[in-house]
C-alpha cells in the first residue's frame, strides 16, 4: 500500500509539472512521430466545417494532428486511432486558469494569485493550483480533460479558418489522454455553437428522407453521442419515410435540435439521404435471444477483459494489422450494444457491458497505434502455443479469437 501511494504521489506530481506545457500551442517535446503516414491535408473550415472533419477522421480510424487555424489563433487537436485525445490552444482565453474562472471553480483574484505564485517562482500552474487548495490532487486529472473538451468545443463556433491534418503526430505516452467519443464531442459542440444556417446547408429542406443504417457500431456510436433518453429515440425515427419535419414532429423536441442530431448522424455515416420514397428502414428492431446464453457470452467476455491482453480481448492475434484491429473492435462493440443485447440484458448487465466497451476502447487506442503499440508488445509475455481464450459458452462472440 505504501508503494502504491507514492507511485500514485509521483504520478500526481509529474503531472501538475507538466500541466502547463500540456495548454502551450507548441509542443514539440510532447510529439513523437509515429512514421510517415502520408502527405498532411489541407483545406479551409468554412468548406467543410469541424464536425464533418471529426467525423472523417473517426471513420478512417487516422492518427495525427488536427491544425486549425485563423490568425493569429492556432488550435490543435490530437487523434489516436479516429479518437481525439488531446488538444492544445495559443489563445490566452483558453488556457486552463481562465476556464477555472469560467467554471467559477476559481475565482478572478484567486486566479491573480496562481500567476503571481507562477510569475514569481517559476513553478507550474498545476502544482501550484493544488497547493493553494484550489484543486485536489483527484481533481487534476478531470480538470486536464475539461480543458481539452473545452478547446475542441470552441471550435465549432468558428465559421472561418484554415486546417491542416498531419498524419503520424501523436502526444507523447506520457501525456494525459480524453477520454469521451467524438460523436458525444460533436453533438455538444452543434449543441453550443454551431449555426442553425451551416447545418441546413447540409442537411437540407426538411422535407428530405433519411433512414439510419443500424450496421456495424451503429448503435453504439449513437448510444456515445446521445445518452439522454429523449434524444436517444429520434434515430429510431429515421426509416426512410418520414421527412426530416415529420421526424421532430413526431419526436417532440425542437427543429434544432432534431436538425443538430440528424446533422451529427450523418457527420459520422449513419444517417443517409433515402429515395423519395424509399423503403422503411429495419431500425432497432432486437431479435428474439436465449437470454442465459447470451448472459454468459458477455460474463465470459467480461472476464477476459479483466485477464487477458488487448490482442486476447479484440479477438486477434498479435501480427494483426490496424484494420483487423479496427473491425475486430467494430463487431465485439457490437455484440455488446443495446440493439443486439434487448432491453433486459442492457439494463441488467450495464456495469458489465460498460467495463467491456472501456476495455476494448482502449485496446484498439493502443494496438491500432504504432508507437503505443510497440511500447506495449515489449512488456506482453510470450504467446503460448495454444490458449483458449473464452469459455465454450461465449465461442460466438469470440469467433474470431486465434485458437493456437
């Protein structure tokens, strides 16, 4: 327990030291670059618009940074495997201390003080935040994962700008990582300021057809992006017949926001414009399930999320390239969603189901990244000649998992 505390103590103290650099716009000792992964991309915001950019990069599962700038501000966004994880700003109004005071966690002369403290001796905001008993030590961590949700989400209320992806830059191992999906970024982004105008450029009159593809992680994306339950039925709505109008209407909730969800689906490819008449889509229909069998696939699971490695967990061996990976995480994330689970098992396994998805999320940020991946390998223990990784129960869930 002692060691366990001072390792702990160490971490917290290596991260209030490098709190500070974490918000700097140049980092170059926070990068590593993770081979050449192609060309960067370039292209201008007001063509194409952040949310949409997300939704790319997600889908192409591409790591790098995201350069988006309007001068003099440039802004940075960081991807692992399509997921972002961090982000840094050189504008004054988004550093740390500032979103303090707008969270009125710290107050205006309190905020004075830090930097007196920081101007006078050189020590790091973090540090000196704890010490001054504005922040708890437990508290640093989430703060450093607001700050980067908080420049991300400034973002979209920009209508102008340049951007540039630059494959194979990643933050450093070291560095904090966020931890909340894309598509939940996104939808709050549209939700705090994007323009109605810009999404109906898009989206169109509201007379348009649209029908929700429910394959691959479809469920689980939605699931990611809107956990309030109101909001959560109107992709139900979306089966090819109704018109975006008739959607909100039959929803309940505001145009805007049936717009912004119907805007944010389609950002992330599973929301499509459908003929004029186009047949009704299947939507979440859940099929009839032996409830026990089922039950003991994601127990199984489960138990192999806790006790194997990342290559175990994903069903792959450990030559497996970034694709398989990708699929592989695709199908398990789908085996574990509300729509093939039904109702029941959703709300009794939850606590189960969501130690899986973190497991798996993390396992594909991991093994779907060079540098992150080559750094893991070396402290896996040898590959057995042959390992059953599930109990005979749980062998359809695992179909893919190598056998020897």
């Amino acid at each position: 327990m002692a060691q366990g505390n001072e390792e702990l103590s160490q971490l917290l103290g290596r991260l209030a030291a490098g709190i500070d650099d974490v918000i700097d716009a140049e980092m170059s000792t926070a990068l590593e670059a993770v081979g050449d992964e192609g060309p960067p991309s370039v292209g201008e915001l007001a063509g194409i618009g952040l949310p949409i950019l997300m939704g790319h990069i997600f889908s192409a599962g591409a790591t790098g940074r995201l350069r988006i700038w309007q001068e003099p501000v440039e802004k940075s966004v960081y991807f692992e495997a399509g997921l972002p994880v961090m982000a840094a700003s050189n504008d004054v109004a988004d550093r740390m201390l500032a979103m303090l005071v707008r969270e009125r966690v710290v107050s205006t002369p309190q905020r004075e003080e830090v930097e007196k403290v920081v101007d006078a001796t050189g020590r790091k905001v973090g540090a000196v935040l704890v010490d001054m008993g504005l922040l708890r030590s437990d508290e640093l961590l989430p703060a450093v994962r607001r700050h980067y949700e908080s420049i991300i989400l400034t973002l979209f209320g920009w209508t102008a700008g340049h951007w540039q992806m630059e494959p194979g830059m990643i933050a450093g191992p070291d560095r904090t990582r966020l931890l909340r999906h894309p598509a939940a970024l996104v939808r709050e982004g549209l939700a705090r300021g994007y323009s109605t105008e810009k999404i109906a450029t898009h989206v169109g009159s509201g007379k348009n057809l649209f029908a929700l593809d429910t394959s691959g992680s479809a469920a689980d994306l939605v699931a990611q992006m809107l956990p309030d339950p109101a909001e959560a039925r109107v992709p139900r709505l979306f089966d090819g017949v109704r018109s975006l109008d008739e959607v909100a209407r039959s929803s309940g909730l505001p145009d805007t926001i049936v717009w912004q969800i119907a805007f944010a689906l389609s950002c992330f490819g599973v929301l499509r414009p459908a003929r004029s008449g186009g047949v009704a889509n299947p939507g979440f229909r859940i099929g009839v399930r032996d409830l026990q069998i089922a039950r003991e696939r994601v127990l199984a699971r489960q138990a192999l999320a806790q006790e194997g490695d990342y290559f175990q967990v994903l069903g792959v061996d450990r030559q497996a390239d970034a694709t398989e990976i990708r699929r592989a995480h695709q199908r398990l994330a789908r085996e574990c969603s509300a729509e093939v689970l039904g109702p029941e098992l959703t709300h009794e396994l939850k606590p189960v189901v969501e130690i899986i998805r973190e497991v798996l999320d993390e396992g594909l940020r991991i093994l779907s990244t060079p540098a992150l991946r080559a750094a893991y390998e070396l402290n896996l223990t040898p590959e057995p000649e042959a390992q059953a990784l599930v109990p005979e129960a749980s062998a359809e869930l695992s179909s893919a998992a190598p056998k020897g």
